[in-house]
C-alpha cells in the first residue's frame, strides 16, 4: 500500500511537469502540421476529452465514489487511487489532444512581462496554496503512512484571499498566456467553466466534512475564486 502511494505520489508529480511543459511549450505555438481532424471535431474531441479529466475530479470526490473506492481498497488508498486516475487523465489529455491551428492573439512588448507577472503570480499562489493543504496528503501519501495531520480550517494566506486559492492561481497561469493559441484558449476556457461549475459542489462536500468550522470559514472570507467578483 505504501509502494503504491509513493508511486501515484511520482506520477502525479511527473503528470503535473509533463502537463506544464505541455501547455507552456506544445499549446503555445500554432500546430505545426495541419490536423487530419477537421477544426469543429478536433475542438469537439479536445472539449470531450477535458471534461472527462475534469469530471473525475467531481464524481470521485463525491462520497458515494468513496464509498465505492473503500469496497474496493484499504480506506487508506482511496485518496492514492484517486490521484493515481487524475495523473493518467492529465497525461491522457497532453498525448490525445487534437492541435488545432490558430492564434487568437500574441502579446508583445512591455505588456507581455505585464502577463507574465501574472502567470508567476498565479504560480506563487498556488505553491503557497498547496502548502498550506500539504502536499503529501493531497498526494495520498500521507493517509497511506497513516499520520494525517489533525483535519481543521487554517485560514492563513492565501485562504483568507479567496476560499479556493489554487484554483485562482489556475486561473491567472492559463488565462494570461500569450500568445494564446486556439488550442490554450480551449483549453483555458473549459478548465475555467468547470472550476466555476464545480466550486459549490465542492464545498458542499467540505460544509459536510467540517461542518460550521467551514461555514464560518464562508462567512470569513465571502469570495470564492476572485476577489470581489466570485
């Protein structure tokens, strides 16, 4: 069980670098060779294909899935199975994805660094975000160990910001890229719709978990994703 942990813990590390180059290097260039698919089926494939990667996120982090996943395996590596499947999703996403040619826009010039501070904005959130919920428990490592941390609400920075930071982190690394191809566009625009979507479930499933701490929590910090906006 150990084994198996620390290896989902290496895929979904290895998932994370190949998905960053992936959209950084392959997304950010027009497709070299024209597409055997035509425009609307590939961009109907790319969607499909996102979605699938997304919707894991949602239905196997609902209870009834766990309940499920604890028929199936150890309680301990319900958390492991279910990184395990979203580092094969990701990687599926980067090797199946269907290029389309394109460019919305390129930004140059000063207002290009003005982006990249962003995206480096959006970076530094998320790092500190993950930090604060320990990276080794989200990679299921530390539920397969058994010694999880005791479960309450930090709220330190950047949860007293907004109450899903490395969401917000997401938004400003895919949202601010340039030049920004058809390709990160889709890909940008469907991650986004779906964190958007998948937000108050998610924190249906934590108001179940924690109760009136993660109420209060709510009540503390009034923005979801951005600032004075959701």
């Amino acid at each position: 069980g150990r084994a198996f942990a620390w290896l989902g813990g290496a895929v979904f590390v290895a998932a994370l670098f190949v998905g960053g180059r992936w959209f950084v290097l392959d997304l950010a260039a027009p497709a070299a060779l024209p597409s055997t698919w035509p425009t609307a089926a590939a961009l109907a494939w790319n969607v499909a294909l996102f979605s699938a990667f997304a919707l894991h996120h949602s239905l196997l982090a609902r209870s009834r899935a766990k309940a499920w996943i604890a028929r199936l395996a150890p309680p301990a590596l319900e958390r492991s199975i279910y990184v395990w499947v979203a580092s094969l999703l990701l990687l599926a996403v980067c090797l199946l994805w269907q290029r389309v040619p394109g460019v919305l826009y390129a930004v140059e010039g000063p207002a290009r660094w003005v982006l990249l501070a962003v995206q480096a904005t959006g970076v530094g959130i998320t790092i500190a975000g993950a930090r604060v919920l320990d990276g080794l428990e989200l990679a299921g490592i530390r539920q397969a160990v058994g010694r999880l941390r005791p479960t309450n609400i930090r709220v330190v920075w950047p949860f007293t910001l907004v109450r899903h930071p490395i969401y917000l982190g997401w938004l400003l690394m895919v949202g601010a890229a340039t030049p920004m191809t058809l390709d990160r566009a889709v890909f940008a625009a469907v991650s986004v719709v779906y964190l958007v979507i998948a937000m108050p479930w998610e924190e249906r499933s934590l108001v179940a978990a924690a109760g009136p701490a993660y109420q209060q929590y709510c009540q503390r910090v009034r923005w979801r994703l951005v600032p004075g906006l959701y």
